[in-house]
C-alpha cells in the first residue's frame, strides 16, 4: 500500500507544476518521444528533483530509525541531535571561503561560462559550447562531492560534540536529547551570525535553502544521494536485529554478546552519514526523521525488520508530498519542501496529543 502511495505520490510531483505536463507527456519525455519543451521540463526538471526529493525522504527515514534506536529514544532525529545544524553550518563556512553551493543556485547559473569565440565559425563554435558543456558537468559534479564531504564533516563533528557532552551521564535518553537540542541552537545561533555577516545576496539563498528544498537539482547532484543511501541501507536492513538489541538497554545485548559500544558508534557513524548527505542534497528538511520512524512503529511495532521499510517508505511520501505541495499550494512561487514538512509534522504530533488525553 504504501508502495502504491509513493509511486503515485512521484507521478503526481513530477506532472504538476507551473506548466502542467500529464502522463502521456511524461511517458514520451522518457522514452525520447517527446517534443523539447515537454522533454526540458521532464528530464532538465522535475525527474531530478522528484528524485531527489524520495531519496532524502528515504535518507531521513533511515538515519531516524537508526538514531532513534541507538539513543533509545523516540524523540531523537538527525535535527533535534544537531546532525542537521553541524552539516548547514560546515557548508556555510564552506561557501564563506568561496566555493560554489548549491543554495538554491541551479549550476546552469552558477558555472554558466562566456560567450564562444565566433572567429573559427561554426564549427569553432559547437566545439566551444561542446568543450563548455563537458567542463560544466565535471564541475558540477565534483562540487555535488565537494559538498557532501563538507556535509558529513560538520555533522561527524556535531555529532562528536553531543556525545562528549553526554557521555559523563552514561548516554542517558533525556541527557542525549537534551544537549542535542543546546548544540543544534548555539549552531544555529552561528549560522545566523554567518549569513548576517556574508553576502546579503547570497543570505537570501541561504535563508531559503535553510527552509529545505529540492530546487534546481540536477542528475550529477543526486548521484552522490543515491551512492550513500545504498549502502546505508543495506546495514540498517541487515543489522535489524543488533537494532533491536541496541534500542532495548544496556545489559540485554551485553547478555547475548553484542558489543554494545562498538556497535552503537557504527550506527550513529551510518546516520551521520546519512543525514549529512541529505543536507547537503536538499537542506535542512526537519521533521522527516522524527516522524516517519514515529509513524513506523505505531503502524508495525518496535521490531526493525518491520520498521525500517515503512519508515522509509513513509519518509520517502513526506517529502514528496512536501515538496509538490511548496510548489502548487502558492504556485507560481514556491515553499521550502522543509517548511511544509513542518506543517506535516506538528499537525500529527498535535493529533497524538489530542488523541492521548481521551
């Protein structure tokens, strides 16, 4: 069922928008059928960034479930463990010294070259905007990896931070929470301080791009998305049942002869990773890794084996439908897929709060 949403979820993204395209369209623009409006629109466009969108809701589910495991704690997400604020801070500074981020600036605006020298004629010419498109694609890609690397270095740091903090108390469930949320608000304090002190024009992106969003993806930027979430799932499926020894307590796992310390580092190293990849892909998308894994386990109980394909499947809706309401809801402007997330995810913890006090 939830597979079935998804996929009607991607159709319904990648058809509506500020020039509706329908299925047939669709269909035409990905076997090459297709006339070149429809194509740029499709391919150039909204495939990207409705890729996007599912594999960062993929990622979140993910890095939820395995961080709300490892904490013991159903209140833990890559944002409230400051994950989230360590990778849009290491980015900031990033793109302070001077290099290009993708804060909400398409490559086709950020590395558009000069204009083709006109004196070899016409040949010269395709040659030039040939030798322009291939050098544009090897920047763009290697600043998509640039940028993930800067993204994971500033959560393993945010992440180091918020277990030294906790670690005198034996990692206790409120503790973990607790400094996580004093970390993620004194960084988010320096973001602030960051975009007040740089470029006013490139502060307005930044704001926007803190809000969460898939705007202006392109292939070679989802790429390193999908190269990291593979493998970080395949551990959080196979690794089911340490998960669930980790999330019960400390004596339990040692009883049954998991290495309980080793294993939970390898865990929070795979959210880390994950979340990381998902700021730098899209910003910072909040709520996803708190609800999903949340919903997961109301729908199918506490064990992994159940809770991670839903929570996945569940992250992977939210932000599509996040995403495809920022773009109609308002169209032709555009919401932050992170704000509509937001929305999402404070009118389901109001229902568990209403539904808790019957």
């Amino acid at each position: 069922m939830l597979v079935l949403l998804v996929a009607a979820l991607a159709v319904v993204d990648i058809t509506q928008g500020t020039a509706a395209v329908g299925p047939a369209e669709v269909f035409k623009a990905l076997t090459g059928q297709a006339d070149p409006a429809d194509a740029s629109v499709v391919i150039a466009s909204r495939l990207p960034r409705m890729t996007d969108g599912i594999l960062v809701g993929v990622i979140l589910g993910v890095a939820g479930a395995v961080l709300q495991a490892v904490s013991r704690n159903v209140l833990a997400s890559p944002d409230i463990l400051a994950v989230n604020a360590g990778s849009y801070l290491a980015l900031g500074l990033v793109g302070a010294t001077g290099v290009s981020l993708p804060l909400l600036a398409s490559s086709r605006v950020a590395f558009v070259g000069g204009p083709a020298r006109r004196t070899g004629g016409v040949g010269c010419l395709r040659r030039s905007r040939a030798g322009r498109g291939t050098a544009r694609h090897h920047r763009t890609r290697r600043r998509s990896w640039s940028v993930a690397g800067a993204a994971f270095a500033g959560a393993a740091v945010a992440s180091v931070v918020v277990c030294g903090l906790a670690a005198p108390g034996g990692y206790q469930q409120n503790r973990l929470v607790l400094v996580g949320i004093g970390v993620a608000a004194g960084t988010t304090a320096l973001i602030s301080l960051l975009i007040v002190l740089t470029d006013p024009f490139n502060a307005t992106k930044a704001l926007t791009w803190l809000s969460g969003s898939t705007y202006g993806r392109t292939m070679p930027d989802v790429l390193p998305v999908a190269l990291v979430l593979m493998p970080g799932l395949v551990v959080a499926v196979a690794r089911r049942t340490e998960l669930d020894l980790v999330s019960l307590d400390g004596d339990t796992p040692r009883l049954l002869g998991l290495r309980l310390s080793r294993a939970r580092l390898g865990f929070l190293v795979v959210s880390v990773l994950l979340s990381a990849t998902a700021v730098a892909s899209a910003g910072t998308i909040g709520f996803v890794g708190l609800v999903a894994p949340h919903a997961a386990r109301a729908l199918v109980g506490r064990r992994h084996v159940r809770v991670v394909p839903v929570a996945v499947l569940l992250g992977a809706a939210l932000v599509c439908t996040a995403d495809l309401l920022g773009r109609t809801v308002i169209a032709p402007s555009q919401l932050g897929a992170g704000l509509m997330t937001a929305v999402i995810g404070t009118s389901y913890f109001l229902y568990l709060l209403v539904r808790s006090r019957r």
